[in-house]
C-alpha cells in the first residue's frame, strides 16, 4: 500500500449571530496532490455561516464562541463527529486516518487530518451533508479548466480530479448551472420576495409594474456586476450592512403601502432599493467561488434571478388583478400582508443589525 499525506484544513467562519438570509449554505473542498503521481494528497474544506453549527458541540465552556482551549477539549468529538462524516477512498479502499489538529484563526477554524491511503483515484463522501439542511452543498473547488463539482445531501460523493482534467458532473455544468443557481437563489431568497410581494400589492397598472420590475432590474444587475467583477469590494462588514439595507428597503415599501395612496413614484424607489438588493446577490455570487468563470457564472447568475423574479411575479399578477377587483377585499389584503412584511423586516434589521 502506498502513503498518501492528507492534509484537511477545515475552515469554518466564525459568523457573530444567526445566519443571515444571503448565507450561501456551502462546504467548500479543494482536494489535489502535490505531484501529479506522487502519493502526498493535500485537501481544503472551508464552511461558512450557519455550517459553524457543526463546531458548536465543541464548545466546552459554552460561552457561544469557538476558542483553542474549546477545539483542544474536545478533540475527540470532533474525530468521531466531524472526520468519521467525511470519509476519503483511493482506488475503492478507505484511506486511514492517521492524526488531526485543530487551530483557531482569526476568522475561522482550521482543521488538518492525515491518511494513509492506497493508490488509485481519490473520493471522498460528505455525509456530513445528511445532518444539515437540504439546501447545504459542497463545493469542490476549479483546477485548471475542470471548472466545479457540486455534491449535496442526495449526491454526497464527488470524485476527486487531477489537476488540469476536464469533468463534466456537478451543478456548475457551464451556462446553464449558473442559471440554476440563479433561480435557485431567488426562490429561496425569501427577503428578496417579501420586497417584490410587497410592490406588487400596490403595483397599479400593467406599465407601472412593468416599470418598476425594469428599474429592479437594471439596479440590482449594475451592482452585481460592478461587484462581482472587482469595481466595488464588499468585506464581510459592509456585506453585513448590505442586509441590513435590504430589511430596510422591505420595511420602507412595506410601510409606503399603510400609509400612501399615491405609489407613482415606485420606479425611482425600486430603482435606489434594487442597487442594495444587488450587493446582496453579488454576496452570495461570490461565496459560490466563481475562479475563472467569471463571465460566466456573472451572466448566468443574474440571467436566472431574472427568470426567477419573472415567473415570480407572473404567478402573483392575475392574483393580485382578481383581488384589486374587489376594493373592500383588495383594502384589507394590502394592510394584511404589508403589516406582515414590515414586521418580518424589522426582524430581519434586528436580526443583522444585532
């Protein structure tokens, strides 16, 4: 059997609160040998935001933060917890784990584990996934050309390539993957579609919406863009206010519905709220980790929020018509789901600001 060194660093982000609705719910992965044939493996698995809930039994002094002391006392939780949910093969064997450490850093934890491994081709199964949410993934990270694998609890194994092969499996399967994502997004993006609902109740007429979902439109893709390609730098801070911005924006539209009876000004307002909105989806478009897919992941992202937004408000169009029909129904509607929306905003400005 040969000797192969692998080296986990398990980075884990230590967010301050509970996770935000812009979390991107990914496990990055990097997994490579230091020669092309030679038997040492090096591998990098980074989790972010609310995926800091794995670490949490560790912490032995329960003061809800993660220290040295608290990964050296519970090291061997985080053996059988941790590790023993991320088993690596070589060639169909298991590799044997031989050692780990833990290290706190300055804004995540770092873990490191080495096999022993046979040769053949590396894979390694998360099934760390099966105790998280159905909409946590992995991501295992661009080598050369071979773009990105994605696994998720339904799919928990990825075969590890070599540097520079071309593969075609995983979520990220060119254009049409970003896309996905896109729409992914938008659809769990329950904020997102709080700020649309709450703009469609008093939306007016046909060319007033149509308005007012172009200005969105157009904002939130400026931002995105000049973000994603390096024009604007959005740190962890300024992300942070960027959502707090948003629950601001749904507060505002929704308290406009209580008390204005004239919304012909929406257009401008979207069009402001919607160049916040598009720091928020550059947010999670960067945590996707879009390496040299740049053009790419960028068009393909948004192009899917747009699809997303439009089959949004296509479904809640006739609905809202049929109701405006009726104006005692229509009056109560409006200050019913307006008064939701503003108390969910104020929660989630709460909630980020806290």
């Amino acid at each position: 059997m040969r000797m192969a060194r692998l080296g986990v660093p398990l980075a884990l982000v230590l967010a301050v609160g509970v996770a935000h609705a812009h979390d991107a719910d990914i496990i990055y992965a990097r997994v490579q040998r230091s020669q092309a044939s030679g038997p040492e493996v090096r591998a990098v698995l980074t989790m972010t935001g609310s995926t800091l809930s794995l670490l949490l039994p560790a912490d032995a002094d329960g003061n809800g933060s993660v220290s040295q002391a608290d990964l050296d006392a519970r090291r061997p939780a985080l053996e059988v917890g941790l590790w023993d949910a991320l088993p690596l093969t070589a060639g169909g064997a298991p590799c044997t784990r031989q050692e780990h450490s833990a290290l706190v850093r300055e804004t995540f934890v770092e873990l490191r584990a080495v096999f022993h491994c046979p040769p053949g081709p590396l894979r390694q199964t998360y099934t760390v996934l099966s105790l998280l949410p159905s909409n946590y993934r992995v991501v295992l990270g661009a080598y050369g050309e071979g773009g990105q694998l994605f696994a998720d609890a339904l799919r928990p194994s990825l075969d590890i390539p070599e540097p520079g092969a071309s593969s075609s499996r995983g979520l990220t399967r060119g254009f049409g993957g970003w896309v996905q994502l896109g729409m992914k997004h938008i659809f769990e993006g329950i904020d997102h579609l709080a700020f649309l609902l709450a703009l469609l109740l008093v939306g007016g007429r046909l060319r007033q919406i149509l308005g007012m979902v172009t200005a969105f439109t157009v904002a939130h893709s400026l931002t995105l863009g000049a973000t994603a390609l390096g024009f604007i730098l959005l740190d962890a801070a300024r992300a942070r206010w960027v959502e707090a911005a948003i629950a601001v924006s749904i507060i505002y539209v929704a308290v406009e519905n209580l008390v204005r009876r004239d919304h012909r000004h929406r257009a401008l307002i979207t069009f402001l709220f919607g160049l916040v909105h598009g720091f928020g989806f550059a947010s999670v478009l960067s945590s996707y980790g879009l390496g040299e897919q740049v053009v790419s992941g960028l068009l393909g992202f948004n192009l899917g929020v747009e699809v997303g937004q439009a089959l949004i408000v296509m479904a809640l169009l006739p609905l809202m018509r049929l109701i405006q029909r009726r104006p005692t129904v229509n009056l109560w509607t409006v200050r019913v789901l307006s008064t939701v929306i503003l108390c969910s905003g104020a929660w989630w400005f709460v909630e980020r600001v806290g």
